[in-house]
C-alpha cells in the first residue's frame, strides 16, 4: 500500500498587513490602542471622564506614531552602521598566467 501524501500549506510567505502596519507592528500597534485605553480609563477614574478621553488620546497617538516610526526602518531590526569595514581577501591569485594553445 502506499503511504498518502498530503500538500503541506506554507502560508503566504509575505507579511501579514492590516491597515497600515506589518507583520509584529500589527501587535505594536495593537499594544499601543490597549496602553491607551487602560491609561484613560484609569484616568477617567481618578479624575473624570473628560480627563480619561484626553489621556487615552495623548497616550496611544503618540505611540501609535512610534509603531510607524519603527515600522519604516524594516520588519526585522537591522543594526546601520556607519563606518566601513574592509575585509581582507582570502584568494590570492597567482602572478603566472597560463597560455591558452
């Protein structure tokens, strides 16, 4: 008998998008509606409810726009440097040359 076979799903093999965010930044983004939320109502318990909206404005906006600040500097965290490294060649070629008859 043989043994089946089945087709193995790769996903999409690009990044999920929502809106405007990719990949993890969609959970960036995600965390900062969340941070905002739980600061305004935290707020909005303390002092009012007005106080609360206004929290949770000035704290999930400003995050909000970080995600996108970071979003644009890749998917995946990369280190820019700014020198230049010069890495010495491994081959070296011979002085002599062979003649083709």
């Amino acid at each position: 008998m043989e043994t089946p076979s089945f087709k193995i799903y790769k996903g999409l093999q690009r990044p999920l998008i929502f809106k405007i965010f990719k990949g993890k930044f969609i959970y960036w983004a995600l965390g900062s509606i969340v941070t905002g939320v739980i600061a305004g109502g935290a707020a909005s318990i303390m002092i009012s409810s007005i106080a609360g909206a206004i929290v949770m404005v000035m704290v999930a906006v400003p995050l909000l726009f970080f995600t996108i600040h970071k979003q644009k500097s890749g998917l995946y965290a990369k280190t820019r440097e700014s020198c230049i490294y010069m890495i010495p060649a491994r081959y070296k070629p011979s002085k002599q040359r062979k003649q083709l008859s």
